[in-house]
C-alpha cells in the first residue's frame, strides 16, 4: 500500500474522500449516562468536528456546532436554561435546532435573532447510545431512519451501551475486529474459567451446543479455515476449527459496513462495536450488547468495564504511559500478552502499539488476513462511489415490525457430519426463535 492509498482509507475529518462516506452513515456520538446528572451537556469531538451534546428541560436532544456563531466562543460552557443553551459571553440562546431563540444585548425589539441560525445536526437516542446524522438530509429536511440492526430493535432492558477511548486512528481498530485468527494468540489464557463466573466477558463462556470453554478452543486449535464472503451489511467471516472427534466449532462474525461489526459474546448475547473517529489520531469504540435471553444485568457489565475505564472521558487506566500493564511473570504463567484477563487491553496494544496511523506501506499481509484485505477493497471502491455522486453500500431502514433485523452472528459446534453452514443456519435460527422479545425471523 502506498502513502497516498493510507491516507485515502484512513483521514476522515471535514472535505476529506472518507469523510464524505462515514457522513453517510449514523454515528454513535455518545452514550446516554454521559449526559445524566444536572448538568446535561458535554463537548464532543466526532470526525474532526467540535460539538456541543445537550439535552433540554423538556428532555429532547440537541447537537450544535461549539463555536457561537456570534463570535466564536465556546458553548460548552454555556448555561443550559430558557429551551436551550445560552452563551455566556453576551447571552445568545440557542434551541436544540440550532435556531437562535434570543440576542439579549440587542436593541429592544430587534429581529436579529430570526437571521442568526447555529449548525444543528439530527440525534437518535436507542438502546443507551446516541446517534448523530453529518450527511446530507432528504427534500424535507429529514436524516434517514436507523439501519435495521438488532442492538437498534431490541427493548432497552435486553441492551447495554459501553465506550471506550483508543489513542490511534479508527481504521486500524476496527480492522482488529475482524480478524479471527488473532484471538487463538492476542486473547490465549493458560487456563480456563467458570462461565458462569465470567457473564459479561468476551471469550470467557461456553461455545453454543457445547461444554467446551471459548478459552479452550482458540488455544488449542491456532489454524483455523477462514471464509470472506459479501452480505447485505459488508461482509460474513466464517471460521472453522476442527476438532478432535470430528466436530467443528464454528464462529460466524460480520464487518458492518463501514465501520462497525457484529460478533458473538456468548450463546445468547452478540456485540455491535463501532469505531469512531474523534480524529484522525483518536477514536471511541462504541459497544452495544444485546441479549436474546434474559435483560442484561447493566450494573454488572457497567462494573465490569469501569475497572478499565474511568469517567467522565471513558479513558483507559492502562496504554503507552504504563507499557498496558505488561508483566512479564504474567506472560510466562498465566496469559499470552502479560496483560491482564480483559481482552480490550490486549486489543488496546495490538492498535495502539501500530503508532498512531498505522504505516500500511511496511505490512506484509497474509492468508489468514483476508477479510481486512477484502473489507479495504470494499471501503477503497465505496468511497470512489461517493466521490462520483453515488449512494454506498446501506443496510434497509428500521421499521415496523423491525424486519430485516441482524445480521446473523454465532460461537458453536457443530456436531461431526453435519455441515458447518447447515449448523450455523440452524443456531441462529434456534437462538431468535427462542429469544424472550419479538426477534424477527431472518432470510439466511
């Protein structure tokens, strides 16, 4: 990869060829606790942009530029108070719309006001995360709907919103994602643990159909058969490892284009995990589980997680000014990286330690590197399709009945003799049919 096709794939702020496709898309730009407390406003940073988040006294949400458009001071500091958020250099108030509602110091009867309007862009509020729309609107001035999206239909009570700071460029983040084979090194523990002592913990349970702990087998089965192929939301990775007996466990994950995916946690609860740009050094992941079974024990999950972040900013307690907690006695006994038992710390290193901006032009790609080979290609064609005024690849909108909802997403085994896909088809199946809310049945 050259220097220039790096920076095509990877620079997304305002006016750049990334930039105009990820405005296509909704972005999550916070998640709901952030904005709870009595003081519901916070500065944000998304693709380069300077935001300001606030919800009103009658709860609606706003998302405006952060410079006042009178003379450019922050609003982030503003006064939330009369329907919107108040300047505190010379009072202008702004509605969650962008529309100046009031320029005090002007004269007595002045429409001044009525010419003066704020960069507003439209919110979405589901599951516990925030969405924001950048892109351009319809002929009524409306964002599209949501995209159909599990995490988007289901009821509050089965979801969980979580973020988490990454101090690199997305892309390289995301790519991490959908990379099946450095689970079985990056995530390996020595040991295994109880499933049941581990809900909430990503490759801590048992695989569906199986008693076999998700530890167990990325340790001991390293080479696995991986399968890239397109779908409706970007691509299906489909891994196969094969195992003594006669078995296979099979593990089906999904890229969401563009920069999402959607992969299992355990056999009733799955993972959309976007990354999102800050700027081109910085991003957020932003993670929405969904459970098929019982509602999410929040508190628990909320607990897990704070003990590797810290608020108000989600900034890990670990990264590059205290080498992600390495230990080197841990290395030898207990896990593969000496970094402790949560695996985003190991993924924390494996992006961050890549610099800042990965330099793609010193990789040597391999066979088991094929999903980010075929996800590049698909990001580079894309935003070609943009530049020349065509629409990108789009899941169909959330709607009634939330049809079209997924996508499909599976950690099992499948038993010897039975085909690898005819099992994967069939768990899914199982798992929505069985869930405890209204889950649409999908077209596999």
């Amino acid at each position: 990869m050259t220097p220039e096709q790096n920076k095509f794939i990877t620079l997304s702020g305002p006016a750049t060829p990334l930039g105009d496709l990820l405005r296509q898309y909704w972005q999550p730009v916070a998640i709901t606790e952030e904005l709870e407390g009595e003081r519901p406003l916070k500065a944000i940073k998304v693709l380069g942009q300077d935001l300001v988040l606030f919800r009103d006294e009658d709860g609606r949400l706003g998302l405006i530029d952060r410079d006042c458009p009178h003379r450019g001071a922050d609003l982030a500091f503003g006064r939330l108070e009369d329907g919107g958020v108040r300047c505190p250099f010379h009072g202008w108030l702004f509605d969650v719309n962008g529309a100046c509602l009031e320029t005090p110091a002007e004269p007595k009867g002045s429409s001044f006001c009525k010419r003066i309007k704020q960069r507003a862009y439209p919110v979405r509020e589901v599951g516990g995360t925030i969405f924001g729309w950048f892109g351009p609107l319809d002929a009524d001035g409306q964002a599209p709907a949501l995209p159909a999206l599990d995490c988007l239909a289901a009821p509050d009570s089965h979801v969980f919103s979580f973020k988490g700071y990454l101090d690199c460029n997305w892309l390289q983040a995301l790519e991490v994602g959908m990379d099946p084979a450095h689970a079985s090194f990056l995530h390996r523990y020595f040991e295994d643990a109880e499933a049941d002592a581990n809900y909430g913990k990503q490759f801590r349970a048992h695989s569906t159909d199986s008693d076999l702990p998700m530890t167990k087998v990325l340790r001991e089965y390293d080479c696995p058969d991986i399968a890239v192929t397109p779908s409706d939301c970007g691509l299906r990775i489909t891994t196969l490892r094969h195992l003594d007996g006669g078995d296979t466990h099979v593990r089906v994950t999904n890229v969401l284009f563009p920069q999402a995916f959607v992969i299992p946690l355990s056999s009733t609860m799955t993972i959309t995990q976007w990354h999102v740009p800050i700027d081109d050094h910085s991003c957020y992941w932003y993670a929405m589980f969904t459970s098929f079974a019982e509602p999410v024990d929040k508190p628990l999950m909320r607990e897990q997680r704070l003990q590797l972040y810290t608020l108000p900013d989600y900034m890990p307690r670990v990264g590059r000014h205290n080498n992600w907690g390495f230990d080197v006695e841990e290395q030898k006994t207990r896990t593969f990286t000496g970094m402790g038992e949560d695996i985003n710390v190991h993924d924390q290193w494996a992006v961050e330690s890549q610099g800042r901006i990965q330099d793609r032009t010193r990789e040597h790609l391999g066979t088991s590197d094929k999903a980010i080979v075929a996800y590049r290609v698909m990001l580079i064609n894309q935003i070609k399709k943009v530049q020349k005024g065509e629409a990108p690849l789009a899941l169909p909108p959330l709607g009634e009945g939330n049809a079209g909802a997924g996508p499909a997403t599976i950690d099992g085994v499948a038993p010897g003799g039975m085909a690898p896909e005819a099992y994967w088809r069939d768990a899914v199946e199982r798992l929505r049919a069985e869930a405890t809310w209204n889950v649409p049945a999908l077209a596999l």
